[in-house]
C-alpha cells in the first residue's frame, strides 16, 4: 500500500468527519437535543464546503444530503422545543 503525505487539509478533514459522526452517534443514542443538531448541521456544512471534496463528488453528495436531513431533524426539534415553551391556549 502506498503512503500518501497526509496535507493539514486532508488532515482537518478527516478530524471534521470523525467529529461528524461521533456527533451523530451521540443524536443517535439518545441526546436529541435541538443544539447538538444544530452542532451536526454546521459540521456537515463544513464539510460540504470543504477543498478536497471538490473532486470528490459522490462524497459532496452525501455531505449535501445528510445536510439536508439534518437541517429537517433540527427544525423539528426546535419547532417542538417551541410548544412545549409556548403551549397555546384554548379559549372558548
């Protein structure tokens, strides 16, 4: 296997994906928590803008999508964080 001089680029690309998804495992075993959402959201977005994806684009593509669902996870939290803060009142 050929060794292949690891840039500071490729180096903090890597470190942001593995943060990604020691991040998403955490969401996933039980912390559904609107700020560690938000926390995945602005990784992943990183990651999408990325340099070294540029010529990776299946990689891009996925970063784009799990943006995409994360996004939809965190708006939902927050719109349930919201009605349980401001539960509306019946008038009748």
């Amino acid at each position: 296997m050929l060794n292949q001089p690891t840039t500071p680029e490729k180096t903090e690309l890597i470190r942001l994906h593995a943060a990604t998804c020691f991040s998403m495992t955490q969401f996933i075993n039980g912390h559904h928590c609107p700020k560690l959402a938000h926390l995945i959201v602005h990784q992943l977005s990183h990651l999408v803008a990325h340099p070294d994806l540029e010529q990776v684009s299946a990689s891009r593509e996925m970063y784009l999508q799990l943006l995409e669902h994360w996004q939809k996870v965190t708006d939902f939290l927050l719109a349930q964080q919201n009605v349980r803060e401001f539960p509306s009142s019946k008038y009748h």
